[in-house]
C-alpha cells in the first residue's frame, strides 16, 4: 500500500473516532436552556420529552467500545501499513507459489511474526495427522469401501481436484472424467496415486505441416470410422488409415491407444477435447497440451492415498 493510500485510511478510521468521542461529549451536555429533568415542550400523542442525559450505563458503554477501538487498532494492523504492535498478521500476502510460501512461513518464525493461518494450518495438522497416517496403513482397495474415509477424501478432492475435474468428477472439455472407468494411464490404485503425486504432461503434436489440410480430413474420416461412424465417404477412410501410421506410433496400430504414454484410446467413442469432425480437426491440425499438476508437495503422500482412495471408488460399480 502507498503512503498516500497508508495516511488516508489512518486519517479517516482515527477521525471517525474522534468523532464519536466529541458527538457523545456534546450529547453529554445541557444545551437546551432546560434544566435537567424539566419538560421539553415536545409532546406526542400523548408523551411528553423530557431534558434527560443519556444513559449512564449507554455511556459507559460508549466509552469502552472507544478504548477497545483504540487498543485494538494499536495491537493489530488495522491503520494503513502499521503492522501492529505484537506483530500479528492474517496470513502471507502476495503469494505467488508453494517455494514463496514455505519461505515467509520460515521467515516469520524468524522475525517472530504471528500470522494467523500459519498458526491455524499447523493445529490443524498436529489434530488430524494421526488420522491420516492410519489410513496410510491400508490398502486403497480397502479404503475404497471405507464411508467415513472416502468423506475425508471426497473433502479433499473437492477442495483440489473439483475446479478441473467438477464436483461430481465427471469432468469438461479438456479435464477427464473420472468415473467412467476409461483412463489414460491406467486407473489402478497405483496409476492413480503415481497420477496425483508426480502430475502428467500430456502432448499431441500438430499434424498440419506433414499432412497439410486434405491429409487432415483424410485423417479425421479414418479416425471418426474407428468409432463406427458410418456416414463417411471410404475413400477418404481409406486414405486416412495409411497416413494413421504415424499416429500409430503413440495410438497403436488399432487406434486403442497406449496408456504407458497417455495416448487416448479413438475407439470408445470417449472423447478429451470433444468427437466432432470440428472437434478432432482442431486437435489434428493444432495438436493438443494438457497438464495435469502434481500434488505432492501441496497434499503429501498420506492426504494423496485418501483422494486416490475416492477417485479409485468412482469407477468401481462401472
């Protein structure tokens, strides 16, 4: 914050204060002419106003709201860029990575900063670290079937996985769908988990240039045909399936695909970015990026065994 922004706000909350001080003095005061507890000549069906102080319980109260105010605001950071004077702060602002947060956590034990979330995040896992270190101990097939630790692991995903994969894990245009029991590298327990803990980088190269744009629709006929697509012209199959060889480098010579590298399987009729002629043209000329980030400096290997648990149980009854 600038010092402009800094004095300003500082100016305007002690101000406003002030304010309330002298507006309360001022209501403390006879300025009416009237002595106390004479009739103020203001009536109103019925009830006459009388010259009252206010109350001195109200007033009291008044008070000590505006020293709290005062003590608050000399303890905490509330005025401008005045930190406080026990050094408190919600948590580290401006934060941009995982290595930027690990360092203002070390720097303020260092400088003795008290910060909020840090201190919140380290109850929190000294309370549930038990926890997970005894789900650790099973088998992810077996937590699959466990209720309250797939609760824990729907929580997780939920909180780290929902904003690409959605809510119900059934995914996007571009993100996989995670209950359909169709996996690009394989949904075993252990795919999962090596998935969550070290991410995947998926890659489809641009065709354009070897194929050029006839080459692309031939391309596109042959592969629309591996998903029984039947209102396509065969010559153009035909000459679609002999350019394929070079797809079938990663695809496979069948089209089924090859999970070891991520390579999506063209015959389930399940598609990434969409199996529209439109759709497979984009992916065959442009080529494709996906990543998928890995988690285990975020989540840990014991919080990932729970997701994989919940991921692994979505496709179990398919």
């Amino acid at each position: 914050m600038s010092s402009f922004w800094s004095i300003w706000i500082t100016v305007i909350t002690l101000g406003s204060i002030l304010g309330c001080f002298l507006l309360l003095r001022w209501c403390l005061s006879n300025k009416t002419g009237i002595a106390e507890g004479e009739d103020m000549h203001h009536e109103f069906d019925g009830i006459i106003e009388l010259n009252n102080q206010l109350p001195r319980w109200w007033t009291i109260l008044f008070y000590i709201c505006i020293v709290w105010a005062l003590i608050y605001l000399a303890l905490y950071p509330g005025l401008g860029n005045y930190k406080g004077l026990i050094n408190w702060q919600s948590s580290n602002q401006n934060i941009q990575s995982l290595a930027e947060s690990r360092a203002a956590i070390e720097a303020n034990k260092t400088n003795g900063v008290i910060n909020q979330y840090d201190r919140e995040v380290e109850f929190a896992n000294e309370l549930f670290a038990p926890i997970f270190e005894a789900y650790y101990k099973q088998p992810i097939t077996e937590l699959a079937k466990d209720t309250e630790a797939l609760k824990i692991g729907q929580r997780l995903y939920s909180q780290n996985c929902s904003q690409c994969h959605g809510s119900d894990a059934r995914g996007q245009r571009g993100f996989p769908n995670l209950t359909d029991d169709d996996w690009l590298y394989g949904g075993s327990p252990e795919k999962i988990t090596e998935t969550l803990i070290n991410g995947r980088k998926a890659m489809m190269p641009a065709q354009l240039v070897a194929h050029g744009e006839d080459g692309i629709e031939e391309l596109v006929a042959y592969v629309l045909s591996l998903s029984n697509r039947s209102d396509l012209k065969q010559t153009m199959v035909d000459a679609g399936q002999a350019r394929f060889t070079v797809c079938a480098a990663c695809h496979g010579q069948d089209g089924k695909g090859n999970q070891l590298i991520g390579a999506p399987n063209l015959t389930d009729q399940i598609w990434l970015y969409g199996g529209t002629d439109k759709s497979i043209t984009e992916t065959l000329r442009y080529g494709r990026n996906g990543v998928m980030p890995a988690f285990k400096k975020t989540l840990g290997e014991k919080k990932i065994h729970l997701v994989s648990a919940y991921v692994y149980s979505l496709s179990q009854d398919k």
